[in-house]
C-alpha cells in the first residue's frame, strides 16, 4: 500500500432504493430520486488481501479497518481520536427482556469527553442479523 492512499476497497455507490450505482470518485448527495446512497465495497478483494491477523496487529483505531471505510488517499482521513470502546455482554439482562446476546457499549473511560453526568450507555441487540439469521 502507498503511503498517500488508505487501501480502501470501496467499488461504487448504490441507490438505496432502486440499486443505481453511481460513481463513487464524485461528490454525490443522495440518488436521482431522493434517497440515500450506500457505500459498497470489494470484499472479496479485501478477503484476498487483508488477514483478520493483520488487522488484529495494526493500531487500535478505527482506522484499522481502512479498507472497509469510503477515504481512499490518506490526506482525506479525519480523526477525532476513536479508540476500540469495550462492548459488554449482559446476558442476564438481555434474557430478562428477551433479547439474547445483548451487548452495552462502555464508554466509562473514554477520554473525549462523551462521558459526562446522565450520559446514557449505547446498547446492542448482539450481532447485525443477516438476511437468513444472525450472523456469525
């Protein structure tokens, strides 16, 4: 990877609604009719290229999965300081309200200043549900 690029694998842009793909190298607002578009990536180039491994052992930022982020040279990349915030399990709470593999994020140290007096904890329903089930 060079030095002035991220390495990001984003192919195209998609039309939410109807599918349209537009590129993905122009400034784009929202589709020809109004909705969002949707950042799309070759993933089976980044399965090629990227091991779980290596991502493991690059820094723990967001940043480490910069082939799976729109900013393709490296001047354009922004950071605000993101960090790898804890995701905690609460197996007992998610049964007693039905929601099995319930995650609460911990934003208890963070540095940034989100932490603050009646600050609410992000919660997650567990992994992002695929078209056939929970994912794996």
């Amino acid at each position: 990877m060079s030095d002035d690029l991220t390495g990001s694998s984003l192919s195209h842009l998609e039309c939410s609604r109807t599918g349209t793909t537009y590129d993905a190298d122009v400034v784009q607002g929202v589709s020809e009719v109004g909705a969002p578009l949707l950042a799309r990536y070759d993933l089976e180039r980044v399965r090629d290229s990227v091991s779980p491994g290596d991502i493991a052992g690059r820094e723990q930022t967001l940043w480490r999965y910069r082939e799976l982020l729109p900013v393709r040279e490296t001047a354009n990349v922004v950071t605000l300081g993101e960090g790898m915030t804890p995701l905690l399990p609460l197996p007992a709470y998610g049964a007693a309200v039905g929601v099995p593999g319930l995650l609460m994020k911990d934003e208890g140290g963070c540095r940034r200043g989100r932490s603050r007096p009646g600050a609410r904890p992000s919660v997650s329903p567990g992994p992002p549900r695929s078209p056939t089930g929970w994912s794996s």
